[in-house]
C-alpha cells in the first residue's frame, strides 16, 4: 500500500502538535491527504500551524487536566468526525534541571504522570468508544529508550514512559480482537526543545530530526505490521 | 423506588426487572443480560455524548439573570450546534425541585441572553410558556459550549455532576442534554460478552432531550422534536436481522425513537431526520422488538413507552414489584428488559 492510499481520507488526531515530533507528525499527516486534528496548548502556536496548513484542525486543550478531555473530544467529534488514528505525542519531562527520584517533589512526579500517562488514558477512553463501534483503529503512544533503559535523574519521565509501554500493551490485549490496535513507539533521541530542556549541552549533530522520526513512524503504520506492540523507530 | 441519587456505577450488579413472553416478570441483575439476548438478535445502542447543557446569562434588553436548559438538538448535523430547543428557567439552581422555581424573566423572540463574550443565545421564537427555539452565536461555538455550560441535573442528587458523569461508553458526537442513561451500567466487557454469544451489535446517533421542565404542562410536550441519524450498516443490520426473524433490541428509549421512526414499510431507513413520534399504548412497532430502559417515575412519558411495548397490566405487576425489590430510580439507577412483542401480537 502507498503511504498517500493508507493516509488519505483518514480522520488523524495529534496531541502535542505544535513543536517537536508532533508538530512533523502533523505537518506530514496533513501533506498525505489526512483530515488532521492537532491538539495542544498555546493559542498562538496553533494559529501559526494553522496559517501554514489551513486544512489542519488546530484545538486549544491541555492533555493533563481531567476536566479537559470531554471538552476536548466533544470539539474533536464535533470538527472532525470519528477518530481513525490517534497520536497521543504531548508529554511532560519534568521540573529541570533534573534530579535523583530522591529529590524529586511528589508534586513533580504527580504532573509527568498526568501529561504523560493519565492524558493518553483519558484522551484514549474518550475517542476509543467510536473505534470500537466501527471495529477499527489504531492509538499511537510516543514512549523513549527511557522506558527500558534506566537513567540516572530520568525518574519521572523514565516511569511514565515504561507505564505507557504497559499501557499500550494491556490495550492491545484487550481490544485487538476487536479490531482496535495500539504502538508504544521509541522516536529516539530527537533534536526538540524537550531534549534540550533535559540535557542543555546535547551535542545537535548527534540528535535526530523530528522529521526523521516522523517519517519512519509513518512508515512503520503503514507497513501494518503490529506483531510487537513496543517499536523502536 | 428510591432515587439512585449518585453518579457511581454498580455496573453488573444494577438490577434488572425482565417482563417477558408469556406475561412474565422475572428479578435478575444486568451480569445476565447475556442470558436473556439470543444467537443473532441485534442490540442497538446511542452513541451520543452528553453536553454540559445547563446556562446561566443575563438577557441583553432588561439585564436579568436567566437559567437556560437546552431541551432538545435540531440539527442539521453534529459539525453545527447553533440550533436547539431550550427552556427558561427561573432564580435557583438545581438544588432546588424544577417545580418549585420560580417563573423566569420573559424572553421574546429576538432577545439574546449573553452567556458569556463568546457565548450568545438568540432567541428565535417562544414556542409556549418557557419552551424557546434558541440560536447560539459563537465564533467558537464547540469549545464555548462546555467553557460555559454545567451538567443539567435535579434535586434527587446528593452532588454537583461532573461532565464525565454523564458519558456513557459509547459516547462519541455530543449532541444530548441529558445521558441516553440506559447504557450507563454497561461495560465494554459485557458488550465483549454478548458479541461472544453471536450477538450483534449496531449504533445510531440521537440527541436525547430534556426529561423534566418543572410543569406538568410543559412536561406534557416532552419528548420534544428530537435530532437522530442511522447509518447504513445499522439499517442493513437491522433489516437483515428482521429477515432473519431475529429480535431488534433497543437499548434505550432514543434508540426505540429513532428507529421506529425512520421505519417505511416494515424496513429500517438510514438517513438523519427530526422526529416528533410518540408512543402510546395500542402503538404497532415496525422494527424493535426488544427494549432496555432506566426505571422511571409513573405518570412520565416513559411509561407511555413501556405500555405501548408490552401489555399495561403487566408492566404495573412489574412495577408493583420493583418496590419490594429495593430497585432505584432515575437515570444512575435500576433497568428493565422489555421482551413483550410475541405476546401482545
């Protein structure tokens, strides 16, 4: 299948889509002839993405805030219809500089985990209704070597994103006999505002482009191979 | 019955009331709804979401406080939510019994109450008393709905409802001011469980609409005109089913509503229209078969449904139990399987 005839016509929502993997998910999403919603916080960002590309959907939410998400998915149903893929991308490292668990507030943790892993929950519940009436569809959860690899001061992010990894699998169990497939994908070490916030001295020449990392995840969906739900890209 | 006066969900452990073939009225829980369903018999269910659909706003002219209860969608579609019916409603808020409100500000058609800088309802036309065709202007209508809008809720609540109190786990377009509240004590593994069975399974779209406006006359009126759309698949279900000689299982009275009116000649139609129809008892049913429905007050329009589905008396020997039985009421409550049509034919 060509990637146009796999993305064409599909409703695509993206959280996170203003900066970083999210904003090329959504930039390349849209060039392929998806109806793309993006989803995040700051109403400028969105207008800018939404001058560049006026066929994407720009709404204005935070992820992280229970009282958001009805909110959110009703806009999301009302704008752009039943979900065929969504990309939960929107995440949360934490306070920097970054510390040991030890000397990480509780309050810290508490916010990684609401972005990072409640969100996606959330969000996920609320568009996966529509999914499994018509017995298809695909969640996307972003996740990072840190979900397996342990790093120092990576704490909260590092638990948040191992919890993702589980979360997509339990998912996966669930509902595939109902046509509904989850991925909990490794982007790798991407050249982002984020990455930077974590580690200031990263070497750029050593970090990906999200663009790349936007690309091989398209592919990856559209080869339609689900046989691991964790993928590395 | 005892209002269910919480949010909290027994799920399988919610009471069912079963009036079946044969004049039979039967206790079991919703854990064995599988056991009353067959190979092949289809249930179809709402997949509307529920707005927060209760506003507070001063009216432009005279600058009084008005409570504005949207009372039922128009259309033409989800993408548009300009259009609706609406009650006024009087000082107080839920706390206090609808009935016993006092009587709101008079509103004339071209009034516009201002809910908030982005949020005005124009109002259209006043249809009697309280009822009103109401316009909304937004320049972002979807998202200044839930900004300003709170759960529409009564008195027999012991708390303030949250938004995600009122969704079911179907809930997709939200187009209903109050929950299609039948599916509330279902979950996606008993669904899972009747599919298993060979049960099919089919959605349609409806905007279930106000179900208490305080005034026995304006109750009257209610179930007012009301927004629904079936899919093709549902209708090739539903008539396959029908061939077949298979039961159509609503669950929910808007499912009930929906399809029976867009039934022509014995066929399910797809397509999305208005429907004004209600039932009473002696109504021939063109499609459904079956029902599952919330327990609900005597003397409500519901109960018009239940009589029309099976015979009367059967369904006051029900209700006469459901009394003995501890059964809740209201839409956080007990359900009742209707199974009646074999009999009553």
């Amino acid at each position: 299948m060509t990637h146009q005839s796999y993305w064409e016509n599909k409703n695509v929502l993206i959280t996170g889509g203003t900066s970083g993997l999210g904003r090329a998910l959504t930039m390349q999403i849209n060039e392929l002839g998806s109806n793309v919603g993006m989803i995040a916080r700051t109403k400028e960002k969105i207008s800018e993405i939404e001058m560049m590309h006026p066929n994407v959907i720009g709404i204005q939410g935070d992820v992280s805030k229970k009282q958001k998400i009805y909110p959110l998915a009703g806009e999301v149903h009302s704008r752009l219809g039943d979900i065929d893929i969504l990309f939960n991308v929107a995440s949360y490292l934490g306070d920097t500089p970054l510390r040991n668990l030890i000397d990480t507030d509780c309050e810290d943790l508490e916010k990684v985990l609401q972005t990072n892993v409640l969100g996606p929950f959330r969000l996920s519940k609320a568009i996966l209704p529509a999914m499994l009436l018509r017995k298809k569809g695909l969640i996307v959860n972003i996740s990072s070597d840190a979900a397996i690899s342990v790093y120092p001061t990576w704490g909260s992010y590092s638990i948040s994103k191992a919890s993702i990894d589980h979360m997509s699998k339990i998912f996966d169990i669930e509902l595939k006999a109902q046509g509904v497939r989850f991925l909990s994908i490794d982007p790798g070490d991407m050249n982002t505002p984020m990455h930077f916030a974590a580690i200031p001295d990263a070497n750029p020449a050593e970090l990906r482009d999200p663009n790349d990392s936007a690309a091989k995840i398209i592919e990856l969906i559209v080869s339609e191979d689900r046989s691991e739900v964790r993928r590395s890209v | 019955m005892k209002p269910a006066n919480s949010a909290k969900r027994l799920y399988e452990e919610t009471k069912l009331l079963v009036l079946s073939e044969q004049n039979k009225v039967s206790h079991s829980t919703v854990n064995s709804l599988v056991d009353f369903l067959d190979v092949d018999d289809l249930l179809v269910v709402n997949r509307s979401a529920t707005l927060p659909a209760s506003f507070s706003g001063q009216i432009e002219r005279t600058h009084q406080v008005v409570e504005i209860r949207l009372a039922a969608f128009q259309g033409p579609d989800p993408s548009q939510l300009q259009n609706w019916f609406a009650f006024s409603f009087g000082a107080g808020d839920w706390t206090i019994p609808t009935e016993k409100r006092g009587l709101p500000p008079a509103l004339s058609p071209g009034d516009r109450v201002i809910i908030g800088e982005d949020l005005i309802a124009d109002i259209v036309s006043v249809q009697h008393e309280r009822l009103l065709s109401i316009r909304f202007l937004s320049s972002s209508l979807q998202k200044s709905l839930y900004t300003h809008g709170r759960p529409i809720q009564y008195s027999y609540h012991k708390d303030a409802l949250e938004i995600w109190d009122q969704q079911t786990i179907f809930s997709g377009p939200a187009i209903s001011v109050e929950p299609p509240s039948a599916s509330f004590p279902l979950t996606w593994q008993m669904i899972f469980r009747l599919k298993n069975k060979g049960i099919r399974l089919a959605s349609l779209l409806h905007g279930a609409g106000i179900s208490s406006t305080g005034s026995q006359y304006l109750d009257s009126k209610l179930p007012l005109r009301e927004w629904y759309s079936i899919p093709s698949a549902t209708r090739e279900l539903i008539n396959t089913t029908k061939s077949n000689g298979n039961r159509v299982v609503a669950l929910g009275t808007t499912v009930l509503r929906a399809i029976e009116s867009a039934a022509d000649n014995g066929q399910a139609q797809a397509g999305a229209g208005l429907t004004t129809l209600k039932f009473s008892p002696g109504y021939q049913f063109k499609t459904i078969d079956t029902l599952i429905t919330g327990m609900h007050e005597f003397g409500t329009s519901h109960r018009d449904v239940l009589n029309a589905l099976c015979p009367p008396e059967l369904v006051q020997v029900g209700y006469e139990q459901v009394e003995f039985h501890d059964y809740r009421d209201h839409e956080y409550g007990d359900i009742s399987l209707l199974d009646c049509r074999k009999s009553i034919i």
